[in-house]
C-alpha cells in the first residue's frame, strides 16, 4: 500500500509499488546515490540527542503552516504523468490553504508554473530545490516543548535508501529549518517521516521493514533504532509491525495503513476480506497488534476501522494504486482525504473521519494521478506546529 515514484527512462510514469519490480535506478544513478549518501553521513551536522523537553505532538494540534513540494521531473515520472501529477499537487495545496498557509518548494525554473497552477492562495518558493513533492519523507520533523520553543529534526533521509536519487531532498530539511529560522539537528537513524507514525504522548509505531534495514540503518538493531526513534520524538514506548519489505520504494510506510487518533486511539484502514495479497495481511496484522498493545502510560489501546475500497470499483485501474483513506492529512479545521470512484467505501470512509474527528470539515479529494504514482495526501505534506 505504501507509496513512490523511483528513477526511470523519460515518458514512463511508474508507481511507488512498481519500482522495485522493474529496471530500477542506473548503474550511475545508483553509484550517485551511494556517493552521496556517504557524503551525507560524513558531513559535520550535530547528532540528535535533543533536549528531553522537546517531543513531536500529535498530528490534530494547530498548525503554523503547511511544507509541500513541487515535481518536476519527467526522469522521474515520465511527460505523460507530471503534468497529472502537479495538477493534483496544486489540488491539495489549494485545498489545505482554506485552512492555514502553505509553502510550496519548488525549484527555480518551474516555480512560474506552481504559482499558476496553485494560485494565489498558496506560497510558492524557490530557495528550497527539490528532487520531488514527497514532503513527508524529506522534511523536517517540527517539535514542541510546552512553552513556545520550535525546533526541527531530520531523519536523514536518503532516497529510501538509495533508491533515488536525493541530492536535494537530502537537504530539504535542514534547508526548511533555517527559512523557519527553528534550531535544527539530525537524527540517530535514517528514515522518512511517513515511517514513524506518534501520539505526542510517548508511544510511536512503525513497520520494521522500512527501518530495520540495511539499506537506511546497516548494522543497526531494534532496540538501537528504538532508542534513536524514542530521543527524537521525546516517545518511550515503539508498537513495531512486521510491515513488507522489498514491494514500494518505501518498503511499507505505516501512515498508509495505521494512524494515531489520540493517545490511546488509533485506526486501520481494512482491506476486504475477500484480498489476500501481501498489503491485506499486513493491515490485518496491524490491526490486531494495535488492539493488543499498551500505551507508553500503559492504557490499552482503542482501534477503530476504516475500511478500504474495492479496487474492483474504483477508477484507477493500474495494479500499483494506492487508495488509502487512511493517508490523510490533518490542517486546521479540516481533513482532507481521498476520494477513489468506490462510490459506496467514499461515502463510508467519509462518515467514518466526520465521526472520528467531529468539528472538522473533511474533505475528499481525486488523487488519482497521484495515487497512480503510489502516493497520498499525507505523503506529500508536512506540519508545522504552532509551537
């Protein structure tokens, strides 16, 4: 179910999901990538074992502002689908800016086209370059302390693990930070943020496949990593899933299946129980592990269902879709979320988030060039805190 476009020949778009099936990034692409992923992990940035008081909060807290990214790759995503791409990109950013403000990065020569396609409403920037629009990934992580401070982390992020080309995202992060004018250190692990799902009360969960791995964390074990994740989220307690490895570029981010509500409240986007593929049981597996599980205060957890579509009925027909309700994003006053053709699974994914977060607007969203590239809504923004 998890997300990404990855490096191909100009003129094919191809999915997340479908990156590791076909050619995959070049002999030179992939030498590239390697090179500066080491140079990445050899230049002078300050390790994070930030400050106790600092933690992530919880996603529904008031947000300063919006991160998105603009793509404008064709090597990435082919001249058919960029233009799909961007038009949906602009949809959300116009959509979220109803609510708060949005900075959209885009790199200098195509930031004529973001402003005409965003419209006035959402800020477009370009003294921030970017590799692609997956914000969630290679953005900062914003932190609070309770008494006005901000500050930012980032999780290093490396092209999930090289298998993309990352010279600008790589330095996004940091880059935000400083335009933000926040603190910033590096964290103890390399990840995305759309691996790391938090409550803001000190529990956090994660799919082992995408962060016990030799491509981010070589050498790295569980308990390491859980020290790392726990020192940069200010959490105590890690709920691990098995997830699945080597199916997306992501190799199965949580926020497309598992989400925190509130401390102690969480949701599972269900697949049918007619599907059996190897997404269906992980969600399956999620859900009954989270219904098992404790909070870091040691409250059970409460788990809610939101059921997915029938990928029999929804508009996409392409094999590597992502139609995730689940991956929707949080602004002020609003959810803003996915609409998929189900016209049934729609109606109930919507009555399901009205219910679970009452007071907001929500709002549904055709993706579908997105979702065709194995991306949500949730993958392509990032938070800013009011601190």
């Amino acid at each position: 179910m998890n997300e990404h476009a990855g490096n191909q020949s100009p003129g094919r778009g191809m999915s997340r999901r479908g990156f590791l099936a076909a050619a995959g990034i070049t002999a030179a692409g992939a030498a590239l990538a390697a090179s500066e992923g080491r140079a990445l992990a050899a230049s002078p940035r300050s390790q994070a074992a930030p400050a106790s008081s600092f933690s992530v909060p919880i996603e529904d807290v008031r947000h300063t502002r919006t991160w998105m990214a603009w793509p404008d790759s064709t090597t990435i995503w082919g001249r058919k689908l960029l233009s799909g791409v961007q038009a949906d990109i602009a949809l959300i950013a116009r959509s979220i800016a109803k609510y708060e403000p949005v900075i959209m990065c885009a790199n200098s020569g195509s930031a004529a086209n973001a402003r005409s396609m965003c419209g006035t409403s959402v800020t477009v920037i370009s003294s921030i370059p970017v590799d692609d629009c997956w914000m969630r990934d290679s953005g900062p992580v914003f932190r609070t302390n309770g008494s006005g401070g901000l500050d930012a982390v980032g999780l290093n992020f490396n092209g999930w693990g090289n298998k993309q080309i990352h010279a600008k995202d790589a330095l996004v992060a940091g880059r935000i930070a400083s335009y933000a004018g926040v603190p910033f250190t590096s964290a103890g692990l390399v990840g995305e943020g759309g691996a790391i799902e938090q409550d803001g009360a000190g529990t956090l969960m994660a799919t082992r496949s995408s962060l016990i791995s030799t491509r981010r964390n070589p050498g790295k074990s569980q308990a390491q990593l859980e020290a790392a994740m726990c020192a940069v989220y200010g959490a105590s307690k890690v709920i691990w899933f098995d997830g699945v490895s080597g199916q997306d570029i992501t190799d199965d981010h949580v926020d497309a299946t598992s989400r925190f509500l509130a401390p102690g409240q969480a949701l599972v986007q269900m697949p049918l129980a007619t599907d059996t593929d190897a997404y269906a049981k992980d969600a399956r597996q999620q859900y009954q592990i989270l219904s098992a599980s404790t909070t870091a205060s040691g409250s059970p957890m409460s788990v809610s269902r939101l059921q997915g579509p029938d990928y029999n009925k929804i508009r996409s027909t392409s094999s590597d879709f992502l139609a995730s309700y689940a991956n929707y994003y949080l602004c002020n006053g609003a959810v803003i979320s996915g609409q998929f053709g189900d016209a049934q699974a729609d109606a109930a994914a919507k009555a399901t988030l009205s219910r679970l977060y009452p007071g907001r607007v929500v709002e549904q969203l055709n993706i579908d060039r997105l979702g065709t590239g194995g991306g949500g809504i949730h993958c392509v923004t990032q938070q800013q805190p009011v601190p």
